[in-house]
C-alpha cells in the first residue's frame, strides 16, 4: 500500500498569480542563496502525493542535497516586523510559544512586497488541511475513539483559542497598520497553527542549553517540502550559517526524498500532520495504556475497601516518586517498553505484598534500586511475575474497551481492498491508526496470557 503524503497539496500560490509555482519557487530560491543539488528535482510527478523532491540521479549516503542559507529562514527575527516582535517578546509569551512566529507568518501573508511570496505558492491550501481539529467533533469522535487524538485535539483548540483572544487579536488590534482586517480571524489563526504544526523546524538544543527557553519554531524553506517516512532517506543538519539536507542512504534515479521528523507513532502523525503510515509502515509506532487504568486494574482485583484503600496509597506513592500521574500514560512500542522504568516500578509497587510496601515506603523508596527479575522489554514480558502479567493483561483488557471498534471489525475492513477503498480518507487513516494500536496491545495481551 502506498504511503500517504505527510500532507495534501494543491498546485498554485496563495493568492493566485504565476501559473508555474515551482518555476517561481526555484528562481527565489536562486536569489536568495538556497542551492539545490542538480541531481534533485522539486516535482509532483513521482511524488506519494502533491509537491515532494524526487532524485534525477542517483544519490549515494551523505551527499548534500541542498543547503538553505539562514537568511532564507522565515522566522519571528527574519521577518519584516522581527525588531517589534522582539521589543514585545514578553507580552507575546505564551503556553506554546510559537505566538511571534504566527504573527509574522499573518504578516507576511498579507504584506504585498513579502520577500517569500514565491515560497507561499508551494504552501497547501489553508482551507484545505486535514488534521483532526478541522474534522467536525462527532466524526473526530467516532473514528479516533481510544486512539487519544480527540483528548489531544480538544486541548489544542482550547489552547488556540485562549492565546488567540488573549494576545494574538490585542496585538494586531494594536497595529492595524501592520495587520489587514482579512487576518484577523481565529479561522485563519488555526489554519496557521496547523500549518506550524506540520511545516516548521525546530533547532536541537546543545547540552548545556536544555535548561533554557526552548528554541522557537522556524519556517525552512525546501526542507518543508519533503514528505515523512519512518524508513527515510535523508536528514536535515544544522550549523552556524546554513541548513543542509543530507542523504542517509543511498537513492535510486527518480525514486522520492523522505526526511523524517523524529519518532513519531501514527497518533501522534495524524494529530501533528494529519496524515499517517499505513500499517505496518510505521515501525515507530505505539499504543498507550493511560496510568489511571492501570490503577483501575488493580482496584478491581480487590475484595474489600481496606484493599481498595491500599491500592490508593500505593498509587499515591507512585505518584511522590513521580512514577505516574492522572494524565500521564505508558507508552509501548513494537519492540520496546518506551515507559520501561514507570511502568517496572508501578507493577511492582502494585502487586508487591503488603509487607514490603510498608518496607519500602518506611524508607521512602530510597536504596531499592536493584533491577527485577527479567526486566520489562518486549521479549522479556513472559518472564515477569505472574502477577505483574495479570495487572499488566487486565490494564490492556481495559484500553481496548475505550475504541468504538474490536480488532476484527478493523482487520475486516482493512483485508477486503474494495471495502476499503470505499471508505473516506479520514476513515482509512482513522483505521490505520486503531489498527496499529490494537494490534501491539493484541501482542501484549499475548505474551502475559
């Protein structure tokens, strides 16, 4: 099955004009100094779908394929209002910190002289975005059941709305010179921030810069046009004065460039990107217990309230070790326990005799650091106590109750080709990401049988 594109695109620029958005896109690139490597070819043509980069020729492991000077950059200090957004950094502070970017981004949209008009023509439609917050809520609902994208949607359009109102549509309302009245929409705001989502870079942290503020996001011209596979081909590198895309491996004559954007599970892509890997693609993929089930697991294996009201007081433990938390969830890979020590020490603490509870919150969790028998991968999760599998299996019992659909409803649908293609591209990318959940929590269920 072929691969989704990270993202729909539709030919033509923003605001209409030059017929040949790539023609107009390589000769700004060429004023501005973003060299394109002649054995590379921005192309529809060979593509997963819409704008993408295909090899002309064949490219060998660590070639450069283009290089974006940081002056080609789009950022809040690039753009044509950079000197105010930071005179006002601290009134434009927010939760996700991307409210200077947005704001230039709505700038020079509307700016006629914008300098990256011809960068705007390879942009998607707005209209036209396909991530879950522009679905109607009952549909979202319906097919991301128990998949946690609809709890992680609500939250965005909470959020969004909350730092539109609050500083986005005061600080426009204070320069009406610099910003239209045809921007100033939480419509569009939302369009942008999905754009954000999907389209921006954001710098790597060195070591000694962690504890800092995090690196705001940025626009990267070329880079952006690069579609996503967990299996990529090619990886963007930073340095003082440019960006530079680099082959990972070797790629054939005419076959697609694929950057990635990290680890990503299907939830998380279609959530971020509004797309995802078709299974089993996606080999970065996971399935989520949330902690709070795991402690409802364990209550209803008690028989009396003096059970239940110890099971709270471990779980209250856990949480002063800063082990688990009411929105906080395990997260199991294919082949990996990704929450390996959270998810170890709250089976433990869970399941461990009464005794040797009080035993070890007397010490207050400290000098226990030895590793259990078998410790918890993949592979070693048949070795574990049993009761650690039992806890373990009822939790998983419980998160597959949460989707609207089982695993053979969804097996169904995917294995018959023509019902398939038959359902709506929401509905096949929704399908794909249950599926691949259910199907790692199917192995787990396994291997604590």
């Amino acid at each position: 099955m072929a691969t989704q594109a990270k993202r729909p695109r539709v030919a033509g620029p923003v605001d209409g004009g030059d017929p040949d958005p790539v023609a107009c896109f390589l000769s700004w690139c060429r004023r501005v100094g973003l060299e394109l490597s002649p054995k590379v070819a921005v192309s529809r043509q060979g593509t997963v779908a819409g704008y993408g980069m295909v090899a002309r020729e064949s490219v060998q492991a660590g070639e450069l394929l283009f290089v974006v000077p940081r002056a080609a950059l789009l950022s809040q200090h690039t753009c044509s209002i950079g000197g105010l957004l930071e005179r006002e950094r601290v009134a434009l502070q927010s939760q996700s910190g991307w409210v200077p970017l947005l704001l230039a981004l709505l700038h020079e949209l509307q700016a006629p002289a914008s300098r990256w008009r011809p960068y705007f023509a390879l942009w998607p439609e707005l209209g036209r975005l396909e991530h879950p917050m522009f679905w109607p809520e009952e549909e979202r609902r319906c097919l991301l059941q128990g998949t946690g994208v609809p709890e992680a949607v609500e939250k965005d359009l909470a959020n969004i709305r909350s730092e539109y109102q609050s500083i986005v549509l005061p600080f426009m309302e204070a320069h009406p010179d610099l910003f239209s009245l045809r921007v100033r929409s939480l419509e569009l705001y939302h369009q942008l921030v999905a754009l954000v989502m999907a389209y921006s870079f954001q710098e790597p942290l060195e070591e000694e810069e962690d504890e800092k503020e995090p690196n705001s996001p940025m626009m990267v011209p070329a880079a952006d046009i690069l579609n996503h596979l967990a299996n990529h081909n090619a990886n963007l590198e930073y340095s003082a004065n440019c960006l530079r895309m680099v082959a990972t491996q070797p790629i054939p004559k005419g076959h697609e460039i694929f950057n990635t954007y990290g680890q990503m599970a299907n939830w998380q892509l279609i959530h971020m990107y509004g797309f995802v890997e078709p299974y089993p693609d996606n080999t970065d993929d996971t399935a989520d217990i949330q902690m709070v089930t795991v402690r409802e697991a364990a209550l209803q294996g008690t028989k009396t309230e003096a059970e239940r009201l110890l099971v709270y007081e471990r779980w209250d433990f856990l949480c002063k070790l800063e082990m688990v938390g009411e929105e906080g969830a395990f997260v199991i890979g294919r082949e990996e326990v990704l929450t390996e020590e959270e998810l170890t020490t709250t089976l433990k603490v869970l399941c461990m005799p009464a005794e040797e509870f009080r035993e070890l919150k007397d010490q207050d969790g400290e000098g226990d650091d030895k590793r259990e028998e078998g410790s918890l991968t993949i592979t070693n999760i048949p070795k574990l106590k049993a009761s650690w599998r039992q806890l373990l299996q009822n939790s998983v019992l419980l998160t597959l109750q949460t989707y609207a659909t089982d695993l053979k409803t969804d097996q169904g649908l995917l294995s018959n080709k023509e019902v398939y293609a038959k359902l709506s591209w929401r509905e096949q990318q929704a399908l794909q990401v249950r599926y691949g959940q259910k199907m790692i929590l199917h192995q787990l269920l396994e291997l604590t049988s």
